[in-house]
C-alpha cells in the first residue's frame, strides 16, 4: 500500500494539507534562505509541498526567479536538514506556477524589515518606487517614508537600493516579483 499524506503546503497562506507532521515542518522551517539567512525556506515560500511517498519525504521546492543560484545549496540543505532527522528526502525543482513576492508570508515581512530590507509592496506602489515617482519605501532603520530610489540593482537580483533622506542610512528593497 502507497502511503501519501501531504505534510505541508507553504505560500502566503500556508496551511497544512491532511496528516501534518510537525517534526518535518519544523525542520523545514528550520533551513534559512542562503541569500537572506533570517529568512527560512517557508518563510520565503520557496517550499511548494512536502509529502511522505512510500516513507521518502519529497519536498517541492519553486524558486524566486528562475536562474536563481541558491536552489542547488537549498535542495542539499533540505537532504542534509532530514536525514539528520532520520528521514530519506527527494527534493524536486518545480517552475510553474512561477514563485511571486506574495509567497512570502507575514513572518518573513517582518524579519526581512528588522534585517535591513524593506518588505515588497503591491505591484503598482512598486513600480512607482522603483521609477523614483513616490516616496512609499519605508526606511528600515527610521521608518520614514522620505527615501529615494539610488539604484534599482541591488545586491541580488531581486533587490534595489534605496537610501533614507531622513537619516540618511543605505537600505535595500525586494522588489515586488510577480
């Protein structure tokens, strides 16, 4: 007999689909994102599902964009995390849906803002932003919204840089990717 109980489902509304098992979820959420290490994997979304198959955990896995470096060093980190649990993982790399910045949950807004990088907005606020149009990227450090656009690469892809007219300190912003 196939034993196939979803564990988990991750995105913005994560919530548990069947049988959970929390020491998995844990687990999961446990492995930081190797670009942005106080986020972890479920905080990002990155992870899809993970489903116990004839006693193998296998763990789908979306990343950010699709060239993303990091999806190599997450898949092993998601082996490596399990087995040390006791649990033999297949980790599968799925493009479609495409991940958006929606999948990060309210968690990792929050964790994103405390390290330095100001959470995404809606899509329409952040192409206003990134045109240098409105002043609506919160600073990290002071809260202002009196910031400007200095580049719209940042460290990484997915990130530009902004710099507070208040306090006057550098930040990051992730873009809104959808």
């Amino acid at each position: 007999m196939t034993e196939n109980n979803n564990i988990l489902s991750s995105g913005k509304s994560a919530s548990p689909l069947g049988q959970l098992d929390s020491t998995v979820l844990s687990i999961l959420q446990s492995i930081s994102d190797p670009e942005i290490p106080v986020l972890s994997i479920m905080d990002m979304g990155v992870v899809r599902s993970a489903v116990v198959e004839n006693g193998m955990i296998k763990v789908q896995i979306t990343p950010t964009y699709s060239g993303c470096p990091a999806m190599d060093v997450i898949g092993d980190d998601i082996k490596s995390a399990l087995k040390k649990a006791g649990y033999t993982a297949d980790v599968e790399l799925v493009l479609s849906p495409a991940w958006t910045s929606d999948m990060i949950n309210e968690e990792g807004r929050k964790a994103l803002e405390k390290y330095g990088i100001a959470p995404p907005l809606d899509v329409i606020s952040d192409k206003k932003a990134l045109l240098g149009n409105e002043k609506i990227v919160k600073c990290t450090n002071c809260g202002s919204t009196n910031t400007k656009l200095v580049s719209q690469f940042g460290s990484t892809a997915c990130k530009a840089q902004f710099q507070c007219n208040d306090c006057l300190e550098p930040f990051e912003y992730f873009k809104c990717l959808k």
